[in-house]
C-alpha cells in the first residue's frame, strides 16, 4: 500500500525537478541571445589586430577606446543621428495615428467591403517587403520628396501589421463601454478619442517599439531615396565602415554600439507597455 504522505513529498521533488530544469533551459536561451552583444562590446576594444588574429580571443588583451574615436572621427555621427531620430519620431507618431483609426474601423464600424478589405491587409503580410519599392519610389519621386525626412518616414506610416494588432486590441474591449459612451451621447469620434483609445494604450506602446526598431534599422530604403547623401540616416554611415577589400572591425562595433543605445533607451521606458500590449492583443501564445 502506498504512503499516502510519501506521494505528494515525491510529487514535490519532481515538480522542483522540472523548474530547474525549465530555469536552465532559460539561463542557456538568455545566454545565446546575450552572447552576440557581448562579443560585439569586447571587439569594441580591442585593436585591430587582435580583432583579426586566428583563432579569436573573447577578451581584449589590453582594452582600449581608439575604436570609438576613429567611428566619431569617420562618420559624420551627429548629422546622421539627427535624421535617423527625425524619421523615426516621424514614423512612429504616423504610424500610431494611422494604425490606431484603421484598426477601430476595421474592429468596430460597420461599412460595405469590410470583410473584404481587411483580407487584402492581411494579404499583404505574406508579400515581401521589397515588392513595394518600386511603387514607392515613384511616388516619393512624384512628390518631389527625394532626399528629404519625409520620404524616409511616410511608406512606413503605413503597415498592414500596425493595423491587424490595433484591431485585435479595439476588439479584446467590451462593447458596453462603446454603449456607455452612446447613451451619453458620443459619436464615434469621441468615443475613439476619449473612451477606446486610453484602453489600448499598452498595444500603442508596442507598436511604438516595433515601429521605432523597424525604422532604426532601416537601410535599403534610405539609400533608394537619398541618392545624394544629404539626409542619409545613422545606418548609411554604419555601412559605409564595411570596406570592399577590408574591415576595421573595432570601429564598426563601437559605431553598431552607439547606433544601437537609443532603441536600448526606448525599450527600456516601454518595456512594461511592450509586453502587457503583446499580452492584451490576441498574438501570445
């Protein structure tokens, strides 16, 4: 017969089992991913040489800042921070207004071809990207934007993704709060303005997030619309390190760090909208 004080002490081992064995598989996980960055921290000071030497060695031999001077000495980093944060602030709000009236369109209001429409956004989810270059092109060119912010910016404002994800946000909130707001004689407007919109505020912060990542990183598009190199962003110049024949690796890793200090800020002020957005618009697992 068995103990009956026996099988929950067992059950207990098993289940503190099972957690270490989770909090490791974590720990691995969180150790790849951080991998990467600190190899790109350590090749930020090391020389030259010993950036290139085989077999590579992790830490620097003697550390050393010579890499970020030559980046701020090679690369016109003040201007090019100025437009890339220019098109991204551009961008985000762009791409917040847009997405947050077609989602509440598409999740709420009732019109002919609705169904329909929307399918044709989600359609666009599985085109690539670079479909769209040419016809974009054109039509900044069209509009005499070329070498400007505003043609790095406006083709982003528009993301089928921003849409689905403010949609699926605006649907998650009960439809008695829309009532409410309509017995008390608010149009639908107003209800958007002051009733819905302050209770997807979470999702907003997530796709501020990804929006302000995507444009960041953004590198083919701002060469096709800066030809001339005036208004070129932050990645251009990062780019440009990379040399046909060579690569002075210390330098291009203490520029890749630099670039990459605003998006750490961002995230880290809107980590908590990040995740709880994620979490509240139907895309966790």
């Amino acid at each position: 017969m068995t103990d009956p004080i026996t099988k929950p002490r067992n059950g207990t081992k098993a289940g503190r089992r099972g957690e270490w064995v989770l909090h490791l598989a974590l720990t691995a996980t969180a150790a790849l991913m951080v991998a990467p960055f600190a190899w790109q921290l350590l090749t930020a000071f090391k020389s030259t040489g010993e950036a290139s030497q085989s077999p590579p060695t992790f830490w620097p031999a003697a550390p050393t800042g010579d890499a970020f001077t030559t980046f701020f000495d090679s690369v016109p980093v003040w201007s090019q921070f100025t437009v890339s944060a220019s098109a991204l602030a551009l961008r985000v709000v762009g791409q917040l207004v847009v997405a947050a009236l077609a989602g509440y369109a598409f999740a709420r209001l009732r019109f002919p071809g609705r169904t329909v429409l929307f399918g044709l956004f989600i359609a666009m989810l599985m085109v690539p990207s670079q479909l769209f270059l040419i016809g974009q092109f054109e039509l900044i060119r069209d509009f005499k934007l070329l070498d400007t912010i505003p043609a790095l910016a406006i083709p982003g404002m528009f993301s089928a993704f921003g849409i689905f994800l403010m949609r699926q946000a605006f649907m998650s909130i009960p439809t008695a709060y829309e009532e409410a707001a309509r017995l008390d004689g608010a149009g639908p407007l107003r209800t958007f303005a002051f009733v819905m919109l302050p209770m997807v505020k979470p999702t907003l912060g997530a796709l501020a997030v990804l929006t302000s990542l995507y444009s960041w990183n953004d590198l083919l598009w701002s060469l096709i619309v800066s030809p001339r190199g005036d208004n070129r962003p932050l990645t251009v110049g990062l780019a440009g390190l990379q040399g046909q024949y060579g690569t002075d690796y210390p330098t291009l890793m203490a520029g890749a760090l630099v670039a990459s200090l605003p998006l750490i800020v961002i995230f880290l002020v809107l980590q908590r909208q990040f995740f709880n957005g994620i979490a509240s618009s139907g895309l966790k697992g």
